[in-house]
C-alpha cells in the first residue's frame, strides 16, 4: 500500500505535525496551546498558497 501526496497536501499535512508541536511546546493552558496550534496551522497554510502564487506569477 502506498499514499500519493501531492505538494498541498503534503505541506498541509507537515503544518498539522508542526503546529501540534508548536502549540503543545510553546504554550502553557490547554486553551492556549489549542490557540496558537490552529494559529500556526493557518499561517502555514496561508504562507503556502501565498508561495504558491508567488511562483505562479514568476513562471508566467
């Protein structure tokens, strides 16, 4: 059996691991670890279809 990632998903699935890790090592309350975890998660994903326009742009 073997997974087939494309790019997105695999740089989603990286920003999932990331921000747990992040939010569970920088933050004290559980509230706050939640917080900033989906915090990172939205700023990974942004920055990634932020690059990926980026790029879209300069190959065109």
């Amino acid at each position: 059996m073997t997974i087939t990632l494309s790019h997105f998903s695999a740089a989603v699935l990286f920003a999932l691991f990331a921000s747990v890790v992040f939010g569970i090592t920088q933050r004290n309350t559980m509230m706050e670890q939640v917080r900033y975890g989906l915090y990172c998660f939205a700023m990974f994903v942004g920055g990634v279809i932020v690059a990926g326009w980026v790029m879209w742009m300069l190959r065109r």
